[in-house]
C-alpha cells in the first residue's frame, strides 16, 4: 500500500504538478519499512566518525610508547604507561577548559 501511494504521488507531482508529496509515515509498516534506509544513510557519518576517532587516537598510541620506555618496567606493565598518559591529557583538558570558560 505504501509503494503503491507513493509511486502515485511521485507520478502526478512529476507529471502534472498537482500535489506533493506525502512521506510522512503514518502506520507501523509504513515506518517499519523506513528503517532500512535510514541505517543506510547513518552507517557513512559513523564510519567517518569512527576514522577521525582512529586518527586522532594515533599519536596517543605513540604517546604511551614513548611513555614504556621512559617508565621502568613499562613493557611489562602498559595500563601504567595509557594511565599516566590519560591523566596528563585529562589535566591539559580541565586547565584549558577553565581557561577558556572561565569556571
């Protein structure tokens, strides 16, 4: 019913200009059958989301290597050498945050 309505509604606006178009879901299958394109056009924003991420996270990994090295033991113990690393990140984060904001 839906595919059919909407073909309907596609062919008069194209052809003679009479009405609009109705898209608005107004049943349970209409919105059921909604879902599938919405995944597809939320899957590229998070797969770009997801790049930026990997991408800003590289030269943390970097970071906390250089981080193992300096530490004793720090190949034995990696969460010590990713913790010190988070808090110095985190310190930068509140100081530059009260900065700009003023708190």
């Amino acid at each position: 019913m839906f595919a059919a309505n909407t073909m309907r509604n596609v062919l008069l606006t194209v052809i003679f200009g009479e009405q609009p178009l109705n898209i608005v879901p107004t049943s349970l299958g209409e919105v059921t059958m909604a879902l599938p394109a919405l995944a597809v056009f939320t899957w590229l924003p998070l797969f770009a989301l997801g790049i930026m991420t990997a991408r800003l996270l590289t030269p943390l990994s970097w970071i906390v290597g250089r981080t193992q090295w300096f530490l004793k033991e720090g190949k034995e113990h990696p969460l010590k050498a990713i913790g010190y690393v988070a808090a110095v990140a985190a310190f930068i984060c509140t100081g530059t945050a009260r900065t700009v904001f003023g708190a």
